[in-house]
C-alpha cells in the first residue's frame, strides 16, 4: 500500500469556500451518475472524496474537479468494475 501525506496551507474557511463550491458543482452537475453520487468531506481547502465508480476515468475525472479549482484532492474513491 501507498502512504500519501498531506500538507495543506493554513487559510480561512472564507478564503476556501468559491474554490470548493465550484469543485462541488461540477460533480453534482456532471453527466456521470457515479460523479454525482460521490461523497465528500472538507477541511479548509482538502477535499476529501469518497465513493465508487466504474472506471479509473472516472476516477480520475473525479480528482481533477478538485485540483483544476486550487484544491488538494484525497482521492478515497474506489473503483469497482462490473
């Protein structure tokens, strides 16, 4: 298993919110279902994915919603194929 480590800079819940807000919109508004079900925790600007998709695209479509917006991505999203 791969240990990841974390560091993110410590800014205000304020300074976080268009940032995440625009990353949780393009899940929720994504073409992909499995996007849309995914869950999600937020610390500051670390977004915390959860959940399960098909594909490795479309976990990776998943991580990139945060990282094109600033955030750091914990991508937890497993990916289990039918």
């Amino acid at each position: 298993m791969i240990r990841r480590e974390t560091y993110t800079a410590h800014l205000s819940q304020s300074e976080a919110v268009p940032d995440v807000a625009r990353a949780l919109n393009q899940l929720k508004q994504s073409s992909h279902p499995a996007l849309r079900r995914l869950t999600y925790e937020i610390a500051g600007r670390q977004l915390v994915l959860n959940g399960q998709v098909p594909s490795y695209y479309l976990k990776q479509l998943a991580q990139s919603a945060g990282v094109a917006n600033g955030l750091v991505v914990v991508n937890r999203v497993r990916v289990i194929s039918s």
